[in-house]
C-alpha cells in the first residue's frame, strides 16, 4: 500500500485510541476521626484526611490535625486545597506539601466549606460560630453574619448554577444570599431545626436535598427556593447524610438511625437498604461520580462501604473504626 495513503489511516486511529482513553479516576477523599481504634500518640497519626487510592487502600492525607471535617479543592487550581478542621481553616497552595492556617484565634469547629465555582476567588464556610467567606481563595477570612438571627450553622452550599448564590444550614432552617455571603434571607418553606447537611445534584442543579436534626430529609425542586419534606419513613429521624446522584436526578440516598434510605424515583418512595451494614447509624453518604451507581457510607466506627445496586448489597471499604464526617470526590485536573 502507498505509505501516503497509510499516513491519514494511521492518524485516525491513532485519534481514536486517544479518544477511547479512559478517563483518569476522581481523587477520594474522606475526613475522619479514627475513635473506635484510637492510638495513643502524641500527635493524632490516626484521624484526618484519608486519601483511597487505586487499589482501594487509604494512605493519610494532610497535616497531623484533630476534628478535620471536610475539604474543598480549587476548581481551576488542584494544588490550592482548603480543609476545615475544629481550629478553623487550614490551606495549602502547593498540593499538600506545606499548610498555613488561615483563620484567626477566634474561628473554631469549622464544619464545611466550598469554593463558587464561577467565580473561585471566593470560598465560604460554614462554623458554630457563624459563616465566613472569603475574596481571595481563602487566604484571608471576614464574617459573614448579616441577616442571621442564629448563627450556629453546619453546611454550607455555593449554588454552581449562579455565582454568589449560597444556601447555608442553621439551626433556625435555611438562609440564602444573593450577594456572596455578605447578606442572608430565610427561606421560609424550609423546616424550622437545625439543617444538618446540604447536597445539589450534579445533573439538576435545581434539585436540593437537605438532612435535618430531627425532621427527616427536604427536597426542593426550584434550586432551593422552596422546600417540601420527602420520606415519611425517616421524618423523625437525625438525617446528617444525604446524596443525590450525579449521573440522574431520581436517584437518592440519606441516614442516620433509620439507616440508608434510598430513592430510584425522584423521592416519591423510598426503601431501607441498611441490611448488610453492621449498624443503622450513617454520617456520610456519596454517590462515586466515576462509577455510575456506586453509593459509598461511612457508618459509625464500622467502617467504610460501598454498593453498586443502591444498597441491595455492600462491600467492605476499608477505615473501620472511624468516624466519619465526609467524602470529597475531586475530579482529575483539566
């Protein structure tokens, strides 16, 4: 064959060889305390970060902190990772070799935190102290109060289909700004308790899934403007995980107490898929957004697992005896 017309062949393939190429993994994060197998030491070796790698063993991530509850990482810039702890806000900007802590002595038990995905100069957390946000990636923190009758709050959510959109969790419902955290607005439809953990769909982001100390998990179906309560079955129940599907928008999980509680149809019903777990009481639910389907819960000091048919059947993932506070997926720089 003429080498010439060989050329154009061998570069379409090659083309679809690279096309073909599977996608490198999401990064695995979770946030523990390790209580039930606690080691003595004079630094907590045992509880923080955890990071899973490919062959499904988890290595420490970060420094040697205690109460690390969550973290977020830069949309734009991998290296630039923000974890929040009980002392306040600790970051990196260097992809973890070196970390400077960027609250003052007055911030404490930093509950969750997240960057505004338009605009990623601006980061929000969510303390027992009261919100925070920040202009400059998180180096520097201000107050955030403005409008708030009670302070404590838990989670806080900046909405990735408007920038300077943020939904926060109090213990008074749900507050909204419009302007980055630097006012809030209750929405009034939202239940009148503590809202324990704030989740938006990756393929709707109208639909909003909340977790409430004692009224069972909300939906909203309007980006958070309006709220309405879903599954009976859990309503009195302390519900600090939720998840919502990334990959669907009727696909949803929540527990705590009364188990994993899971929804294939938009919330209209809802199934206990706790059989195969060795305890009833969930803090952390994610859905993997590299494996379709696959649900992962941290139950409390049992361990990590993990399904891949909504909870008919689970399979051990590592970290027994921690307790879990939350599960960070983030996606392979661009």
């Amino acid at each position: 064959m003429n080498p010439r017309r060989m050329l154009p062949l061998f570069l379409a393939l090659a083309a679809g060889a690279l096309a073909t190429e599977p996608a490198a993994p999401a990064r695995f994060f979770a946030a523990v305390a390790m209580t039930k197998a606690q080691k003595n030491s004079s630094t907590p070796a045992d509880s923080g970060l955890y990071l899973r790698d490919e062959q499904g063993s988890w290595r420490h991530y970060g420094p040697r902190i205690l109460g690390v509850a969550s973290l977020a990482v830069h949309p734009e810039n991998p290296d630039l990772v923000l974890i929040a702890c009980a002392d306040g806000v600790v970051r990196s900007a260097d992809g973890g070799r070196t970390w400077r802590k960027t609250t003052g002595w007055e911030v404490a038990d930093v509950r969750s935190l997240g960057f505004d995905r338009a605009n990623p100069a601006q980061a929000y957390a969510a303390t027992a102290w009261g919100p925070l946000r920040s202009t400059d990636r998180g180096a520097t923190w201000q107050l955030a109060q403005q409008g708030l009758p009670k302070l404590y709050s838990q989670t806080v959510l900046a909405d990735r289909a408007k920038s300077g959109r943020v939904l926060l969790g109090t213990e008074d419902g749900i507050y909204v700004s419009a302007d980055a955290a630097q006012s809030w607005q209750r929405v009034a439809s939202s239940p009148a308790t503590t809202i324990l953990r704030l989740a938006q769909s990756g393929a709707d982001a109208r639909l909003l899934l909340a977790g409430t100390q004692g009224r069972g998990a909300w939906l909203s179906h309007d980006g958070g403007r309006t709220w309405a309560a879903t599954d009976p079955g859990s309503a009195p129940a302390n519900l600090y995980a939720v998840a919502l599907s990334p990959h669907d928008t009727g696909t949803m999980a929540g527990g705590w107490g009364a188990g994993v509680r899971v929804t294939a149809d938009g919330g209209r019903t809802w199934t206990d898929r706790t059989a195969g777990l060795p305890v009833k009481h969930v803090f952390v639910l994610a859905f993997d957004p590299g494996v379709k389907g696959r649900l992962w819960a941290s139950t409390f000091e049992e361990g990590t697992f993990y399904s891949d048919d909504l909870g008919r059947t689970w399979h051990d993932g590592g970290l027994y005896g921690a307790y879990g506070f939350d599960f960070t997926f983030v996606p392979p720089a661009r």
